[in-house]
C-alpha cells in the first residue's frame, strides 16, 4: 500500500498516516442537515471526502466510510426557546417534519449523484440512534460534566476543561471562548455562556420531541463535545 501523509489537527504536522487496524480505514464526515435544498457550499465537504474516500480505495485499503443524516436536533437558540430548524420549515411547507426530511434527502442523494459521488458504506440517522445519544448523555451527567437545568442538559465545559484539554483540536483557549461566545437573551439558567446543550427542553407542540427517558426534549448535537470544533475523525473499524 502507498504511504499517505496527512496533517494531525492535534500534533499540527503532517505525518504518515498508519491505521488502527492495519489494511483497514474508518472514515467518518458529518453530513447534511435536511431541511432544506443544498447549495454548492454544502457539495464542496462531500466532493473533497470523495476524493479521500477513492484514494483510500486505489491505495489498497478496505474503507469504512460512514456519512451521517442530521434529521432531527440541530436548533438554533432564539433565547430560552429552543427553535428546531426542521419543524420549523416543515411548518413553512405544510409538511410533516419526516416528510421535509425525506424530502430533501432524496434532493441531496440526487445532487451526489449528479457530482459521481460514491455512496457511503453506512448512512445512520440523528432519529435513528436516540437511545445511543440518551446513553451517552447519562454517562456526561454521572461522570459529572453536565447539568440539568429546568428540563435542558447543558455540557459544563469550565468543569470539563479543568481536568482534560478542552478544545485541543481547534487549539482554541477556554479563556478566549469566555471572550467570543455571543450572549443569547434570556440564557441566564446556563452556568456559564459557553456551556452548550447536549438535550433541549422542548417548546410545546414540537412535532417530533422525543419523550422519556430524558424527558420531553430536542437532541443536541454530539460532535459539539471535543472542543466546539467541527473535526473529522479517523476510527477504527
């Protein structure tokens, strides 16, 4: 197999690539959120990773390459309220929320095509792994890095930063985050501005809340937990 170089985001070197498990490679790259038509900036991610993914290929290696759908938990916080980004455009177009999402699946599975992307060995779904994100999320509260707050889960990152490095990927100090995290309105049950929710209270109505075991809530998004950073992770496999 030829040796690859690529550039560690933790050492910020370039280093001979050697995988976990020799002959084998574990690729995972966050994928779109579906709730609306994707533009050639949301293509330029995929088309570069297709790239990595052929080479991988044409170099020998047996390749893992997962792509996840974003179908349910990406909000954007309009002060205490937690506004789903999905619902809400399912509202716009009369829709129910997995019809938008199926939708516009279909809309970016289409534009791949179109660009010769390879499909991806596996293709989970955010609503397909809730009982995972519940899991994960008891162990951050039992080991002591997240709280709950009025039906909200917040990830406490000053707690977190004391014992691990924090941000070690983006190389991003917790001093600067305290200076550039934006202040949102009516935030105050956080401890601190830069925690972020890993499970958020539910507005009423919200059409595709999850119920217990954590309560009536939306997800959060996990990849938020290694620093606020967007990376991508080689695993094994």
């Amino acid at each position: 197999m030829s040796a690859i170089r690529v550039h560690n985001s933790y050492t910020r070197q370039k280093e001979v690539f050697v995988p976990m498990t020799p002959g084998h490679v574990g690729m995972y790259v966050c994928g779109p959120t579906v709730n609306g038509e994707s533009h050639l900036g949301h293509a330029r991610p995929f088309i570069t990773f297709d790239c990595i993914f052929r080479y991988l290929l044409h170099s020998g290696y047996k390749v893992r390459y997962v792509r996840n759908i974003t179908d349910a938990g990406h909000f954007e916080e309009e002060g205490r309220a937690a506004e789903d980004k999905i619902a809400k455009k399912a509202v716009l177009e009369k829709l129910e929320p997995m019809e938008l999402v199926q939708k516009y699946s279909n809309l970016f599975h289409w534009a791949m095509r179109r660009f010769n992307n390879l499909e991806p060995s596996i293709e989970p779904t955010a609503t397909g792994h809730i009982l995972e994100q519940i899991e994960m999320i008891r162990e951050i509260m039992k080991e002591g890095y997240a709280y709950e707050v009025n039906g909200s889960v917040y990830f406490d990152v000053k707690k977190y930063a004391a014992s691990h490095a924090y941000g070690k990927l983006s190389g991003r100090i917790l001093d600067d985050l305290l200076e550039t995290t934006r202040v949102l309105e009516n935030q105050d049950e956080k401890k601190n501005r830069q925690d972020f929710a890993l499970w958020k209270s539910a507005p009423p109505r919200t059409p595709h809340a999850m119920e217990k075991p954590l309560g009536r809530r939306i997800p959060g998004l996990a990849y938020r937990m290694l620093g606020n950073e967007r990376q991508i992770s080689w695993i094994p496999v």
